[in-house]
C-alpha cells in the first residue's frame, strides 16, 4: 500500500546489453552473476498444467468477464480474469465494493481463494495488483506492462478489492466508523463473491500490507466468529510491515534505532546522529524499547511515552525524515535506499512522491482502462481523499492490542513479513508490538532474532523476457515461528514486499498456502521445479 506521507541451472552471462557499460569510465566491465539464461524457447511463465480455460464463466458472471487479451497496453493476455462492482449485502446504503478476480491454473488450488488488501486507510488494491503481485506489473520509471512470473494467480485463486467504501472505484458514502464495521461490510461483499462465482466452501487466506493490519485481523476475526464455512472458510492470513499497534511504536520509538542501523546508507553526520540518540533518550523511547525486546518478555509493557504524539519536542520521526530528505531530496521513505532521480509512477506516487510529469498519465484514470476492466467511468484515486471512516476516525484499537492474538489462536498459520528498507512503519516496532502480545497461553517470543533461522528463497531461472521481474535468490532474511506466529524479515525489501522482493513473497505465500513445511525449506518453487533449488 501506498501509507501516502501527506497522511502521512544457474544461468551465467554478460548483461552489458541490460545496463551502462563501464566503458563510459575507462574501465572493462565484470562478467555479471544473475540467474538468467536465454534457452531456445524460452516459456513465459513456469506454471503447472492448465485447466480448461474459462472455468468460471456462466450466466452469472458473464456481465464481470474481462477480455484478456484487450487490456490497454498490455501486449500479452492475461488470462481468465473478471472484473466489476459488487454490492455489499448488509450495506444500510447502496454501496458496492470494486473487485479484480483472477481464477489460477494451479490445480493444487481449485478450492481457495486469496483475498489482497492493500491498506492508507483508502488506498487502492489496484496498487498490489499492478505493482506488486498482480499478473502484470507497471513499475516506477519503466516503459510499460511486463508479464510477472511471480505473480499469485500462479499459486492459487485471488481476488484483490477495493475497500473500505470510498475507496478506487468502489461506490457509496462511507459510514464505518471502527474496522469492526469495515470488516462486517467487507463479509456482505464477499457472500455476495462467493455467491456470484459459486465458491461456497472454498478456503479462504487473507493477505494485505501497511494499515491492512488493521484490516486483515480484524476481517479475519469476523470470518471466524460468522462461524460459515459456507461464506467464510478461513485459514491464514499473512500481513506485511503492518500497522499493529500504536504510531509512537512503530515510528518514534524506533527511529533513533533505525538510524543508528543504516548508518552512512542515510547520510547523516554524526553530530546530527549524536543528537537524535540523546532526544530518544530524553524522551524515554531507548529506555523503553530496550525493555521491550527481551526474549522471554518479562511481563506486559507499560503505557508507551508519549503515546498520543502530544509532545513535539519526541517527535524523532518526522525530524529524521526531513533530515535525510535535506541530504537527499529523492528520499522514499518506503525504501531508504533509493536516491535520485525521481522517477515517474504510472500510478501517481513514485515512493514518497506526488510526482505526475506533463505528457505523463495515471493507468487507472484512462476511460480505455475503465471500460475494459468493468470499472465506473470516473477519476481515480491510489489513495483517496475521501475519509472512509465516518468523521475521519478509526474508533478501532491497534489489531495487536485487540484482535490480533486470537485470530493467532484460531488460524493455521500468521505470518507477519518485514522489509527492513521500510521507515514508514520500522521493523523494531513491530518487534515490539508483537513481544507484547498474549496468544496461546504465552506472552511475546522466547527466541530473540540474532538466533532465528534463515528465510531461503529457491535459486531460479529468468529467461530474457522476464527481466521485468527479476528478483533475488538465497538467504534474504531470517524468520522464527512459535505458537502459530511467524514472523519474517527480507533484508533488501521496503514497504511493499511483493514489490521489492517478489520471489521472497512468492515463497512467504506457499508457506501460507501449506505447500512448503517452513520459510526455512531448501526446495524448488511448487511451480517450477524442475528450474529451482
């Protein structure tokens, strides 16, 4: 999700032909090691057989069907995908929430379906889709769609949507005032879902990033206590670099800490660095964050300082992020590794930035578009304007003070995935809220991080028509499961993890789905196993 600031085997070549050649410098050019090859034919996608085309088409859903081969400029087809408005059924008003759903060809999932979430509160799912895990990916500063081989739709069914009310293209005046009204709005869409495709009984998984931490717990509570399995067959739900507890938490606490671990990579100096440590320990954030991170926890945690952002003078966050951005005026605080130049984002916000150059349009804001994904003819928003909570409030208490630990208690399995490139919400936070969580009769981690296990992604083949996604291989971070609860970390990754560590995420979501024992398996993709390892 966009968390918008103003809201706040092996295959060895040469990939000269790919990048600037070092020549330009006097110097020769290093053979490249990537996992790429160029085989006669090159297929594009590995995926398991199909099954018959059109597998969801009836009477029906006919109306919601999408020309895959008609997307505005996509060059490729996309498959079987069906598009459209939805009412929710126990909505006080006319409301209808926006959905993309895409049938998989993987017959280890013909009866699941995953849900995708991205977060604001009122940022579009359409985000995830084009950038993230969708089919095909427009990323920043790039000249067009590229098939995505680590798209979701190879693993299992998903549908992403658009929600709360008020959100993209989804219609009505809000009227939730707290995530437990989100989430009975979100159950009335998705009856009606299952109705229209007839998918009763289907499995569901829930996954979703950033404020989605609120949504994908307390949405994942409500399914299991409807106690329909009809409607609501919930397993797991999986929530990367989420918003769980309190803003002091997960941005002023750790902010010092954040600094102090990507050092040079930031830019400050160090008399700018010696003073944010002694303002974090005047506040009392260092005190409480070392009493935070013990393993075992030793009891429940006080009430943080400053817990209601009164005091300005503790406001570390937004001091670092001005800082670095003075240093470098490109700075993403999604992802602290970039700098510049800006590039453009087809979808309005490149990182941090409002950017839109002349000449330059927004994908979803195109009438061709609209009217080819069955969408309402109308402006849209990756982030709306609009407050999808009534007055502008979420009544709602942070998921881990609240929901969190018994949908914990009650799913198969929650993951918890981290970039730890992310400033906007910073992994020692989520560190915290969760070692301050009660489930299954103990509170927090016993086993602290420098002993976790190694989160493995398979060694992989990309052929030279995917190298709009290329993604990285090998260890990409550690990861630790007690109780129910994992929780993982992807090293190189921001704040949209299928964005930045596509392949990470695409393992992360068959550890989800049960189709690899732990994120510590040495193994092959499920969908290529004949080309990983």
């Amino acid at each position: 999700m966009k968390f918008s600031v103003l809201a706040l085997t092996l295959g060895l070549v040469s990939l000269t032909s790919a990048k600037r050649s070092l020549q330009h410098v006097g110097k020769r050019d290093p053979e490249v090691r990537r996992n790429v090859a160029v085989p006669r034919a090159a297929p594009a996608v590995a995926q398991p057989e199909k099954r018959a085309e059109h597998s969801f088409l009836t009477d029906k859903t006919k109306k919601f069907a999408v020309n895959g081969t008609a997307i505005p400029e996509v060059d490729f087809d996309v498959g079987e995908s069906y598009a459209g408005l939805l009412p929710i059924s126990n909505a006080t008003n006319a409301s209808e929430l926006y959905f993309w759903f895409f049938p998989t060809t993987n017959p280890a999932a013909s009866n699941e379906v995953l849900i995708w979430l991205n977060g604001g509160p009122g940022c579009s799912s359409l985000e995830g889709f084009l950038q993230e895990n969708g089919p095909f990916l427009w990323q920043y500063g790039t000249f067009k769609p590229v098939q995505n081989q680590w798209s979701w739709t190879n693993l299992t069914n998903v549908v992403w949507v658009e929600q709360p009310v008020g959100t993209g293209f989804s219609q009505g005046t809000p009227t939730a005032t707290s995530d437990e009204d989100v989430a009975q709005q979100f159950l009335g869409f998705f009856k009606n879902f299952i109705d229209t495709f007839a998918m009763q009984g289907y499995t569901v998984y829930i996954a979703g990033e950033s404020y989605a931490g609120y949504y994908v717990p307390y949405i994942a509570d409500a399914m299991f206590n409807a106690n329909d399995t009809d409607y609501y067959n919930i397993s797991s739900i999986m929530i990367y670099d989420p918003s769980l507890s309190y803003n002091v938490v997960q941005e002023q606490i750790p902010a010092a800490a954040f600094v102090n671990f990507w050092g040079t990579l930031l830019g400050l100096n160090d008399s700018y660095v010696a003073d944010l440590n002694a303002q974090s320990d005047a506040c009392g954030y260092t005190a409480f964050m070392e009493e935070a991170l013990v393993y075992p926890p030793k009891g429940p945690l006080p009430t943080p300082p400053n817990v209601d952002l009164s005091n300005d003078t503790c406001d570390t966050f937004d001091e670092v992020f001005s800082a670095i951005s003075l240093v470098n005026p490109c700075f993403d605080i999604y992802q602290v590794a970039t700098t510049c130049p800006l590039l453009w984002d087809v979808l309005g916000f490149p990182g941090s930035f409002d950017y839109v150059p002349d000449g330059a349009f927004i994908y979803f804001n195109r009438t061709d578009v609209q009217k080819a994904i069955n969408a309402p003819v109308q402006e849209w928003f990756e982030c709306t304007s609009v407050d999808v909570f009534l007055n502008g409030t979420d009544n709602s208490e942070p998921s881990a003070l609240s929901v969190l630990p018994g949908v914990i208690e009650k799913a198969d399995r929650v993951i918890i995935g981290h970039g730890l490139l992310d400033m906007v919400l910073i992994w020692n936070g989520t560190l915290i809220a969760t070692q301050n969580m009660t489930w299954n009769g103990a509170q927090g981690f016993s086993t602290p991080p420098s002993q976790w296990d190694d989160f493995y992604v398979p060694y992989h083949t990309a052929y030279e028509n995917q190298l709009g996604s290329l993604a990285g291989a090998g260890v990409m971070g550690q990861y630790h499961t007690e109780r129910g609860l994992t929780l993982v970390t992807i090293d190189l990754s921001g704040h949209m993890v299928p964005q930045y560590a596509p392949s990470a995420a695409y393992r992360q979501l068959e550890f989800l789905l049960g189709r690899v024992p732990t994120l510590g398996t040495v193994s092959p993709f499920t969908t290529m196993p004949d080309e990983s390892y």
